[in-house]
C-alpha cells in the first residue's frame, strides 16, 4: 500500500515525495469479483476529489464521487485489467467542483501467482494546458480565418529563399493565380514583378528597416495586365523561421479613377471657359468692329490726303495702331481659350484685370457703372497668366449678372497691401484683388455653398455654376486665400490676396532698338495669301534683302530644288493646303540640312514649337508679324550682324 494508507504502512519508500508531488497519485485494490476499492491518495489527489482520507479509503468510486465521474473511471480501470497492461489517456472529469482535464497513467500491478490485485494511478492535471492550447487554436483559426477573409492581398514568404508559404483569396483575385500554383514558387518565377528594379528597392528596404510602408509597386498579374499596389510588409517569425508578410493594396482602379476625375475636371474648366467665352462673343464683336472701322476709316482719309505726306503718315500712324489693338485682342482671346500648361511666370495683376475689363465691357449692360482702381506699382504674382484671365473673368462676370437689367456699380481694384505676418527684418507683400457689385447679395445658405461645383441661383440656360468652383480651385493652388462678404440688399465683394513676387518689380517696357536691315541675302517666301505675298516681298525688300515668293509649297519646293544654294535662308507659313509648312521644312531640309528656315502662323498650337524645332527649324513667329520683327529674326537666323537703320 502507498504511504497515506494508514492500516499496513507496507511501503515506507519516499514519503516526502508522496505527500509533496502536485500530480495526483492514488492506489486500488482489484477484489477477487471484479470491483475496485480505494486504498491510498495522495494531498493532490484528495484536493482533486474534495473529500478528505476517511471517506475515500476502503470505499468504491461510485461511493465518493459523482455517478459521471465514477462511471467514467471504472471504465478505465477495468480497461487497464482487460488489457493487462499500463494505459495512458486524456479524459475530462467532474468531481463536483466544475470539468477538470487529466492527464492519466495507469500501472497494474500483479501477485506473485501473476494475478492483478492492484491498479497504481498518476494524474496530472491538464486543464490550463488544454485551455491555453486551445486559445492557440481559435487564435491560430480566427487568424486563418481573417487571413482568407481580408480584402487586401496577403502573401506569406521565406526570407532567405523568396518561396511563398502561403496567399489568402486576395491575392488569387489580384494576381490571377491560384493558391496552388503559388505555394512554394517566388515571385521572380512567377514573372510577378514588371521592373525588377523595384523588387531590388523593396528587398532592400525590408532588409534595412525590417518593414515596408505604402510603397508603389507595379505587378503583371496572370493575365499579363499591370496591377498597380501600395506595399506595406512585415518581417515575422514562423516556428523559427524568419518570413516576410506582405500585405498589398491594388489602387489600379483609384489611380484611374482620380485621372479620370482630373481629366473631368479639365474639362469642366474647358466648359466654363467656353461659356465665359459665349458671354463675350457679342463684346468681342463690338471691339473688333470698332478697331476696323478706325482702320477704314484713317485709310480712307489717307486716300483723300494722298498729296500731303505728314497728314498721310498720321493717318497711316493710327491704321497700325488699329491693327496692333486688333492682333491684341485675337491674342487675348486666344490665351483665353487655348489649352495651355499651368506653368506659372512673373505675372502683373494690373495689366491682366485692365485686359479682362477692355474685354468684358462692351457686353456689360448700359446700366452698370465700371469703377476702376489699379496700382500699376504693385509688385507682380508668381502665377499662371491664362488662370489669373480665368479668376477675374468669372467674378466680374457674376458680378455683372448679380445685378442685371437693374444695373449698380461694378469695383475692380489691385492693391499692395502688407501681410500680417509681417516683420521688421523681412516685410511679407501680397498683392489684393476686390471685386465688388451692389447687387442683391446673398443669403447665408448660399454663402455656405458657393464653391460647389455645379451650384448656381441662376436660371437654366444662365450658367453651369462651375465659375466660382474653379475661381476658389485656381486661388488655392496660387497659394492665395480669397474671402467673401454679402449679405442681402447690401451686394457682395470678393477678396483675394496674392503672395507677391519678393525681389522682383514691375515691368517697365523698354526702348524698342533699331530696325535691323538685311544686307542683299536671298530669301524665299512662301504662303497662299497672296496679300501677305506682297507686303512681305516688298517690306523685306525694302529692308535690304532680296526676296523671291511661291504662293504654293510645291512651287517653292521647285524653285529650291532648281537652285538649292540660291537662297540663304527661307520664311514659310504653316497651314498651306496640300503641303504644311513643316512638311515642306523638312523636304528643304532633307536637300540643305543647314537651311535656315523661319515659320510663322496665324494659329500655333502648344506643341507646334516643339514639333519645328525638332525638325530643324530655327524660329517661329506668330501672324500678325511685324516687318521689323520679321527682319530682326531672319538676321538672327542668318548670322550676319546686319545693318541698322540709322547706319543705312
């Protein structure tokens, strides 16, 4: 019997390690019909029970503990006996104080005839192992399961070797492939990565730090197409072994969903520029007929002054001014509509609000009055020319439809006016833009929704509301801040402040210099407007040079072709019927690689310079072309210093 038996006291072998051990220790006596008596157990073992010595020793299971529990131990004891050797087993328990977990050993133990009289136990209780191993497995599911569920690409990877361990459905959608066909290939066999360069940049990154954050990468998914991600990565341990996690994002859809907003957004400029456009079309009109009837007009008393050649010279004096305002107002209108970059340069907010109202004011009701307030001193803006048209268009045009048939006055001012940040070691200007109506004004919830695209009081067919939405976009990328007050009956004004240009000044026009003349150079002119034929073989004759014209690019391919080292230098136009102006530079070209060509044009499109000079063509001009500009470039081109007109 095991010590704590207190009849025999038969085993007297360590009593400190029986009383002392933690695991439970207990002794059976199997009787002779088959039943099994409790002889010995141990402090844990009691513990375990809930019952002390006396009510366990010499009794049956059924006796002392829980029918379930009694039940559950028998059958294992008889098992033991059956099979006439030790068994080990986990079993789940209830002694009365709640389910315990065990973990059990029995040893049968014979007589000397060979028979077993006795059972001899060992359990360790398991429950908080058990508990904990199981947390470990709905810690290890619930991971699974937010693995495979996560919307994002997941991949798990070797440090050392590249192979893949495992992908969640994420990656299977993003990349094309299936979970099989990844496990244990890289990425490089895959063909995954459209730069290996960026593959070095990120291994190099994670190497470094241990982790990637929102890095861009371009992937080639199964199907070949590009997959655009933002890469966020972890180094993690896995049964010792050190793997990378990655998790990727696909924006494809984002970053083409924000160019295609951008491009929509371009567009809806380009609207808005158009209806501003529609509104001026009448004034536009207005102008341009004035400054031909001027120019009739000083021609016809030319005519009539024919014998008297100072009143002649004045009157000629003020066509070329007719026609130099003209050319100013095409060019107004077309760095107003023309699709140009945002670079942004030395700009005057005066001469830009002064070129809007000459604009504007002949499609202005008769009933609103025009006050106008520029500081011609005020320091330029950094800023780009065609928007800063586009800010002042719109908010004199909204100023002018808030007041309507009713009429009122309309105040434009440029000031310079000190920021308050400023100091006494570096004083900060800004340039100030008013815009101010005495029309009806407006309500608090209009305020409160002014810049929203597509928001307007007006009637349908009045606008598109887009006017004020790009005014407050072009004023927050200038880093301007603009302002409004209103309120209703009392009218409204608009205040934008500009950064002014530190260290730079106002422009100041300086002194046209002498008119340069050719020194019999041969040129040959070409366009399909006979008249500008004309002026321009004159003129140029005039300035010293020796012209020959073709109305046509294939007489003048021609005429150069007969004679390839006749001319010095060639003037042609651009839009010429069958053959353009770039098409015959570049055959003229072909024959005289180092042919001086000058191209001018009524309209140039932004890449049309780009696209000359890459052809060889050394200079471009825009119509109206001046003769003096004409003869300036062409001596340019030609090399040779020229003559001057004061030295002729």
């Amino acid at each position: 019997m095991l010590p704590g038996a207190r009849q025999s006291g038969r085993i007297e072998s360590d009593t400190a390690l029986f009383e002392l051990c933690p695991d439970l220790i207990f002794e059976m006596r199997v009787t002779s019909d088959g039943r099994f008596v409790q002889e010995a157990y141990n402090p844990a073992a009691l513990r375990a029970v809930g019952r002390d010595l006396e009510a366990i020793v010499g009794r049956e299971p059924h006796e002392y503990m829980p029918e379930a529990a009694a039940d559950t131990i028998v059958r294992r004891y008889r098992d033991c006996v059956e099979r006439g050797r030790s068994i080990e087993y986990e079993q789940e328990v209830d002694f009365g104080a709640g389910v315990r977990c065990y973990e059990t050993r029995l040893v049968p133990l014979r007589d000397a005839g060979g028979e077993i009289t006795r059972i001899l136990g060992f359990a360790r209780d398991i429950t908080a192992r058990r508990a904990a191993e199981q947390a470990l497995r709905d810690s290890e599911n619930l991971f699974s399961a937010a693995f495979r569920a996560l919307p994002y690409s997941v991949a798990i990877s070797d440090l050392e070797t590249g192979r893949y361990l495992d992908v969640n459905a994420g990656f299977e959608k993003a990349s094309g492939y299936e979970r099989d066909e990844v496990i244990g290939r890289t990425s490089v066999e895959l063909e995954l990565w459209v730069d290996p360069n960026e593959r070095e940049r990120f291994r190099q990154q994670m190497l470094e730090s241990g982790k990637v954050r929102s890095l861009e990468l371009h992937f080639r998914n199964k199907n070949g197409q590009t997959v655009v991600a933002l890469c966020n990565c972890d180094l993690i341990d896995l049964g010792g072994r050190r793997c990378i996690m990655n998790t990727f994002e696909d924006v494809t859809a984002r970053l083409q969903a924000e160019r295609e907003y951008a491009e929509l957004e371009e567009r809806l400029r380009q609207a808005q520029k158009l209806e501003a456009l529609g509104t001026l079309a009448g004034g536009i009109a207005h102008d341009f007929n004035n400054l031909l009837t001027a120019a009739i007009n000083y021609a016809e008393l030319a005519r009539l002054d024919a014998g008297n050649a100072d009143v002649v010279g004045a009157h000629l004096d003020e066509v070329a001014l007719a026609h130099r305002r003209a050319r100013d107002l095409v060019n107004r209108i077309l760095t107003f509509s023309r699709r140009q970059s945002q670079d942004r340069a030395q700009t005057s907010l005066p001469l830009v609000v002064e070129e809007v109202l000459r604009l504007l004011r002949p499609s202005l009701s008769k009933s609103i009055r025009v006050e106008l307030t520029l500081d011609a001193g005020s320091a330029p803006i950094l800023a780009n020319a065609t928007q800063m048209h586009q800010v002042v268009m719109n908010l004199c045009t909204n100023a002018a439809q808030a007041m309507g048939a009713r009429g009122g006055t309309l105040a434009v001012r440029v000031e310079a006016v000190e920021d308050a940040r400023t100091t006494e070691a570096r004083p900060a200007r800004r340039v100030r833009l008013v815009v101010e109506d005495t029309g009806p004004g407006m309500s608090e919830e209009t305020l409160g929704r002014l810049y929203e695209p597509f928001f307007t009081t007006k009637q349908p067919g009045e606008g598109t509301g887009l006017g004020l939405s790009v005014v407050h976009g072009i004023v927050r990328d200038h880093g301007a801040t603009i302002s409004v007050h209103s309120e209703l009956g009392g009218g409204t004004r608009f205040v934008i402040d500009f950064p002014a240009l530190e260290g730079a000044a106002a422009d100041v026009p300086s002194p046209a210099p002498p008119e340069p003349r050719g020194s019999g150079e041969h040129l040959l002119v070409v366009d399909d407007e006979p008249a500008i034929v004309r002026s321009c073989k004159v003129g140029l004759e005039r300035l010293g040079f020796r012209v020959t014209s073709a109305a046509s690019a294939a007489e003048a391919l021609r005429l150069f072709t007969a004679s390839p080292h006749e001319f010095h230098a060639v003037l042609t136009d651009l839009s010429m019927p069958a053959m353009n102006g770039l098409e015959l530079s570049r055959e003229l070209l072909r024959r005289n690689p180092s042919l001086p060509i000058v191209l001018f044009s009524g309209r140039l499109e932004a890449n049309t310079r780009d696209s000359a000079r890459a052809l060889g063509i050394r200079e471009v001009l825009e119509k109206p072309t001046p003769l003096a500009l004409l003869a300036t470039t062409l001596v340019s081109v030609l090399g040779t210093p020229g003559q001057t007109e004061d030295q002729s």
